[in-house]
C-alpha cells in the first residue's frame, strides 16, 4: 500500500487531494484514535491507496507512517516555491546540514528511489502545456518519516498552486504508481551540481539507474569538511539503499572521504554502459579485463553468473575492417563478446575480450568477413588467418603493352577491355592483385 499525505495548510496539496479522490473510486471511514490534525477523521482508501489529511506542513510531519497501517512508501503532495515558474518536481526529504526548514541536523529521510523515477516518467507523460519536469536535491524536513517517502510537488507559485490542470496532473502522475517498489537493484546517491541536479536527472530520465539523496554544491557546503561528517554521508547511501555515487565536480576531499567508507564513486559513462548489465557482470569482467572508465564496454548479458575466459582479437583485422564500417564492427562485438576493451575513447574496439567459449570469438571473427567484402575483391577465412585479395589498374603494365595514357587507361581501369593494333586487351592483364593477411 501506497500512503498519500495531504497537508491543509499547502493549498496546492489540497487541490492535488481533490484531483485524487475524483480520478479513483475511494472508499471512506473514520479513524477516531488519533486527532483530526494528525490524519484521523475521514480516511480514504483506494486499490493500493491510502489517504490521509493533516493539518501541518508537510515539512514538519516526522514519523507521519504511524498514522497508516504498514505502508510500503509515502507521497507528500506538496506545493514547489520558487523562481522556476510552472514546474512539476519531486525529491527526497532531509538535511545534509543544519535544519532550516524541518527536520534535523544532518538527518536523511529514507528515500525511495525506483518510485521517484517512475514519478518522474509519469510526471513527463501527464504534465500540462507550459509545465516543465524536474528533480530537486534533499532540502528540508522530515528526517524522520518512519518508511520510505518522497515528494511530489506542484509549483511554482499561487498561480501554479490553483491551476487545475496541474494539480489534476500530479494527482494522475501520484496514481500511476500503483504496483511500483520503493526500491530496484541500481541506486546511486548524488553530489554536487546545483539545486535542480541536472546530471541525476539525466540518468534518472536516460538510464535504468535510479537516484536516492542529493546533495547540492550548496547542501555540501552546509554540511561542512567531507571527512568529519562521514557520518552524514554513510547516512546519505544507507537512506538511498545505494552502493554507489556520482560526483558532479572533481572535489577530491570528499571522493576520498566516500572511499574511505567503502562506497565507490563512478561516472556517469559507468552509469550508462551498465545500464542494462548485471552488477554481479560488472564487477567481474571490470577485474578480469579493465574498468569501464578505462574503456571495457559490454555484449548481450542477459543473465549471470556466466562462466567466461578472456581471450585476445586480433587487432589489425578489427582496424581494417573498422575502416569500412566501425557500426558494424562494434555491433559484431556486442553481438558475441561478452565484454571487450575500447580505444579512442570508447569509439574503437579494442584487443581484449570476455567470452563464453572459443566458437563466441570466431562467431565475432566470422562477423568481420563482409564487412572487409565491401573493401576487397575476396575475402577467405582460415584456420589461422582471415586473407584478403584486391586488384587494382596497373599503368605500368599497360605502358608495357603500348596502350597510351588517357580514355583506353580509363576504360581498362573502369574494367573494360581495348583494342590495340587489332588486339584486345581484357582488363585482367593489366592489373595488380594484391594480398593481405591478417593473422587470428
């Protein structure tokens, strides 16, 4: 059960309530064991809903999962304050440093970040004209919420906060999260970046990763010195359920200080590339071949733990044939390599490899074939070696047989045959072949 926390002091949240309880058929009763403010009174409860209305702020509503009956995670549809004009947010709960604005010093609500990525999907997919979608870092209270929470807000201002059209989207966006987990398997916490945290967005919206708590340039500014207040970030990956952070900045105090706890700081080309990888596979073929940062790039693992042994490519044919079709090189090897090394950046495959067994790698070899046909006149795979032949117009040896420069060296070179003094010369005669072989 999700439970919705609605505060009659937020006026925007009154509306999202309202919009709620018209986009779903709720049935109503009374709780007469805790206080009207406190969200006794009338209860509302739907298919995996329930609702309950409080007279606080949200921000200062700690340990408000008592008031439901063994919720998986909670919603505050709250109202957004800012300068950002009409904007759809939601975000996580907590302080990084002092309490401001509800909450407590250095306290961290749990987050629940697979929900908050569905959120914000349905928050794109509803959002009315004019209305743009965004994620927030952890910015105020309650540290404290009893189970998992978020929030999911409607702003930016009084304008914003009576617009029926986005408080019925929130309303929609709050909805769809029927059957969704609080938490996946891939969570990462963020750091640095300013207050709208574009690069957690971007892998929230283009990555199979979700993020749990974020803390803005200007969170870890109020949150002091990294090293003394490990204790604050320990908190921050216990509270996001996550192993691992992303680290907007170089700010070497505090990657040595996540390091130090045993947390490892990754890039945002790692949070793409394994995207869709088992983490158990990536853990593995990174020490078995190099880390993605240093180029390991990935095939189709679809499932792990796979027996596996790294092999060597042969090097030249992967170049050469690169240098007719790099695409279809690099789809070869992500068709039959488990994993495999890059250069250039990433743009070029590389002399190292992760297969299953040994056919995987002359699958891979046998893929390179025609793609070197589109270069050369013949192509032969063997045992060994991968040899490839080309002719090319030899001038010379037409200089030989007295055909004249200009329109018969066009002809022959184009693969016509000419007459010389009563003789025809087929195009075979004047030309080189050359062969090339390319060591497996």
């Amino acid at each position: 059960m999700i439970a919705l926390v609605v505060s009659r002091a937020d006026s925007a949240s009154v509306h999202i309530g309202e919009h709620l309880r018209s986009l779903a058929d709720w049935t109503e009763s009374e709780d007469d064991s805790r206080p009207d403010a406190r969200g006794g009174g009338t209860v509302y409860r739907t298919d995996g809903f329930c609702l309950r209305e409080f007279d606080d702020l949200h921000l200062e509503l700690e340990s408000v999962a008592d008031a439901f009956s063994d919720p998986e995670y909670i919603v505050f549809a709250s109202r957004h304050a800012g300068d950002t004009g009409p904007v759809l947010t939601a975000h996580f709960t907590g302080n990084f440093g002092p309490a401001e604005y509800g909450g407590v010093d250095g306290g961290l609500a749990r987050a629940c970040p697979n929900a908050h990525k569905a959120i914000i999907k349905a928050l794109e997919e509803v959002a009315p004209e004019g209305y743009d979608v965004g994620m927030e870092c952890t910015h105020h209270g309650p540290s404290a919420v009893g189970v998992p929470s978020m929030f999911v807000e409607l702003g930016s201002g009084e304008e914003q906060w009576e617009d029926p059209e986005g408080a019925r989207a929130v309303a929609k966006a709050i909805l769809a999260l029927k059957g969704v987990p609080a938490d996946s398997e891939r969570h990462l916490v963020g750091f640095g970046g300013g207050h709208y945290v574009p690069r957690p967005t971007r892998i929230v919206k283009e990555t199979a990763w979700a993020v749990g708590h974020i803390a803005a340039d200007w969170c870890l500014a109020d949150m002091g010195d990294p090293h003394e207040h490990r204790d604050v970030l320990a908190h921050a990956f216990e509270q996001s359920a996550a192993e691992f952070a992303v680290v907007d900045g170089e700010k070497p105090a505090l990657r040595d200080a996540i390091d130090a706890l045993g947390y490892r700081v990754v890039s945002e080309t790692w949070v793409q590339e394994t995207s869709d990888v088992p983490l158990a596979a990536v853990s593995e073929l990174e020490a078995a071949l190099c880390p993605v940062d240093d180029g390991l790039r990935f095939g189709q693992i679809e499932t792990w733990p796979v027996a596996f042994e790294t092999v060597s490519l042969p090097v030249a044919l992967i170049q050469e044939a690169e240098g007719t079709d790099r695409e279809a090189v690099r789809a070869a090897a992500e068709a039959h390599l488990l994993a495999f090394t890059t250069d250039e950046a990433g743009t070029r495959v590389g002399g190292r490899a992760a297969i299953p067994n040994e056919p995987a790698r002359d699958a891979f070899i046998d893929a390179l074939v025609p793609i070197l046909r589109e270069k050369y006149d013949e192509v032969v795979r063997e045992a060994d070696a991968v040899v490839a032949r080309v002719s090319t117009f030899d001038p010379e040896k037409a200089a030989t047989l007295g055909i004249p420069e200009g329109p018969k060296f066009g002809k022959l070179a184009s693969g016509q045959p000419v007459t010389i003094r009563g003789r025809e010369i087929p195009p075979e005669e004047v030309r080189t072949y050359r062969e090339q072989t390319f060591t497996l």
